[in-house]
C-alpha cells in the first residue's frame, strides 16, 4: 500500500537540489546494476515520496500524546509487544498497528529468511564495516536525514557510539536463528524501532521545514535506509573481496524485505533481487541535493568515536583503519564532503586477502560456515559487551 500524500507541496527543495553532483556519484552503481537509462517517472515519485509517512506508526504516535482521546501508554505498547499483539479491548490505534505486521505476508518463506540470516552473520567484520563506513558515513554526503540526527542528537557526541551499537544489536537479532519469528528478538526490536520512527516524526514535524527536506522520516528515505542494509552491504562486502554467492544474495535479500515489510516501508518498494534494490538505489542516489555541514559533524562524530571507545594505540589504529576503508567507500570526494583527510586505501589488500580465503575456502565446508557465522557472533557481542556493558542494546523508548 502507497502512503498518503501529507504536505502540499510535491518536492522538497532539497529533491534534486545538486543534480550534477548526484549524477556522478550515482554513476558506478547504475552501472553495477545495468540501468540504461534513469526513470524518470521513479525519481519523480521518490520526490513525492519524501512528503508521504508511514500512516498507520502515525496514528500509533497521535495515539501516545498525553492529550490524546484514546491513549495508548508505553507500558501497553511494550506489552503488547512481548505478547505478539494487543488485547481485544485496546485501542484501535494500537491494534491497527499490530494488524500492519500480522499475519504473515503471503510471500514470506521461513526457510529462506533463516537462510538470509546465516549468510548475513557470515559477512562477518566486513559487514560492519560497509554499513559503518559506507552505508552510514555514505550516506551524510546528503541532506535531509542528516538534519534529523542532528536534532535528535543520536548522532553527536556521546551518543554517537552508542546509537551505531544499538543498529549494529538490530542487525544481529534480525539474522539470528529464530530471530524473525513472531515475537522473536530481530521481529521484537525491529517492531519497536518502527514505532520509534512514528514517535520521533511526530515530535520533530510540528516545526520542521517540510518545504526544505520533506517529512523528517518519510517513505523516500526509509526506503533508501532499507538498501543500505541489503544490497548496499553485499555491493560492499564484495568490494572488500567477500565472495557472494546468488543463493545467498537472494536469501539476504529475502530477509530485509521482511524487515522492511514490518518497519512499514511501501510494498512496492521492497526488492526480491540484489540488481531490482540496485537500480532503485541508483535512482535514490539521483533524487538527492548537495550535502551539508551536518554531514561533516555527523562524521567526525563517529570517526573520533572509533578512536576514543579504545584506548592508546588501539584507538589511533581503529581511526586509521575506518579512513582507510572510507578512502574505497567514498573515494576522494566523498572524503573531502566530510572534511575528511585524504588518506591511502592501504588496509584494503588484507582485507581483501582474508575475505577471499573465508568465503572460498573456509567457506565450502558447512563446519567452515557454521565457524564463520559464530566467529561473527562472538566478535559481535564482544562489541557490544564494550559499548554497553550489562545494559541492554536495544533501542531506547522516546522520552516522554
């Protein structure tokens, strides 16, 4: 289903603000992704898409005000949460909301989803490196979502850290086994985290340029996050020497769009294959304006955050190594977006070399997958052990 149109206006400014720029920068990836010619119609409707939200997380977070006539409170959010669903009696916006994840899409298969996950897990280091670096610091080089997390602030300063722990936690919970059950953790958080969106845009969009960049979270972008986590990831990871196989594209694929379809992104926005996300990403890429100064703040907050969360040396190697692999992300101009030092892409020859021998030789065997995927598991809660210690990774409610 289509979000409604919310504002007026059919584009932002900021949609195809810099179209040169965006141009150039999309340019590789439309290669990858064998795109002949832009459609024009797909830039257009993403331009309108930047002014439509997720309806049904709308009325959920109308449903949360104080004031609100029938009031849904945190506590029966979170318990409805840990039951699969809410009581009979509770209020229509709050069962609306479940109803949106429930039943199961008739094209969801479970024994491909548990697949996805594995193969994800197996993408090891290399995974959180490219949704680190070019995923996430990639995606600063626009405006829009970045004036969000300014505002927020879950981005900057301290909380820089610990909000790219708590998507590297969701990640984790989504690929693990069972974790997309109903009322498993990934489908729990994952869940949450759309409620979450539906919050924060409601608080922000009372005084936000909506004329400038849209709704602050909108059908356009969160569709443009969903890629970064799928095809985005595998293009990286590839880049990095990791050797994809379609099977497992194809699995991986199948899990985020599951994921998606539960965050509320639009049906027809969620892609089976690694080349369809490919191409629409491509046209994301050309529906964005120039960057802005939040984009070099957003950046320096988590370059300096890799340095400082270890100590001495370990720290300085960390910050060296994330530039390093941002000089292959970004190239040279991406880098010098950010503010970003021009450094060589020295680290990618090893990286390159120790992906080759995981994924085509330890690989082959299931006992050398099985290893890949907890050799992943422990180096991803040792992280997270660091980051928060006995607290708890997952996202956070939004303060009343």
């Amino acid at each position: 289903m289509v979000a409604e149109t919310s504002v007026a206006q059919p584009y932002p400014r900021r949609f195809r603000s810099a179209p040169e720029r965006s141009a150039r920068i999309a340019r590789p990836l439309g290669l990858i992704a064998r795109v002949r010619e832009p459609d024009e119609s797909l830039i257009a409707e993403l331009g309108r898409r930047m002014t439509t939200r997720d309806e049904t997380g709308a009325r959920l977070a109308r449903a949360m005000r104080r004031d609100a006539p029938d009031r849904v409170t945190m506590r029966a959010f979170h318990q409805a949460l840990a039951a699969g669903g809410p009581p009979a009696d509770a209020p229509a916006p709050l069962r609306e909301f479940f109803a949106s994840v429930s039943p199961e899409p008739p094209w969801l298969d479970r024994d491909l989803l548990e697949r996805g996950g594995r193969a994800y897990r197996r993408l090891g280091r290399s995974r959180d490196d490219v949704l680190l670096g070019l995923s996430l610091i990639g995606g600063y080089r626009y405006g829009g979502p970045t004036e969000l997390l300014v505002r927020t602030g879950g981005l900057t300063g301290e909380g820089a850290m610990r909000r790219l722990g708590e998507t590297q936690a969701w990640g984790f919970a989504v690929s693990r086994p069972g974790g997309m059950e109903r009322g498993g953790e990934g489908w729990r958080t994952t869940v949450h985290v759309r409620a979450m969106h539906a919050l924060v845009a409601d608080r922000y969009e009372r005084d936000w340029d909506t004329g400038e960049h849209g709704l602050p979270i909108n059908q356009s972008d969160l569709a443009a996050t969903l890629g970064l986590f799928n095809s985005t990831a595998i293009l990286g990871c590839r880049l990095l020497g990791r050797h994809v196989s379609r099977t497992e594209s194809d699995a991986i694929m199948h899990l985020w769009r599951y994921v998606g379809w539960l965050m509320g992104v639009d049906a027809d926005w969620l892609f089976d294959t690694e080349r369809e996300q490919n191409a629409f990403n491509h046209h994301v890429l050309l529906a964005q304006g120039d960057v802005t100064p939040n984009g070099a703040r957003l950046t320096e907050a988590l370059v300096e955050g890799v340095r400082a969360e270890r100590p001495g040396w370990c720290g300085r190697w960390a910050r060296r190594r994330l530039l390093s692999l941002l000089r292959v992300f970004l190239r040279a101009e991406g880098m010098r977006d950010l503010a970003l030092p021009v450094t060589a892409p020295w680290i990618v020859p090893s990286q390159v070399l120790r992906n080759l021998v995981a994924s085509l030789v330890v690989a082959r065997s299931r006992r050398g997958r099985r290893w890949l995927e907890e050799h992943s598991d422990r180096r991803v809660r040792a992280e997270l052990a660091r980051r928060f210690g006995p607290a708890s990774p997952g996202p956070r409610d939004l303060a009343a």
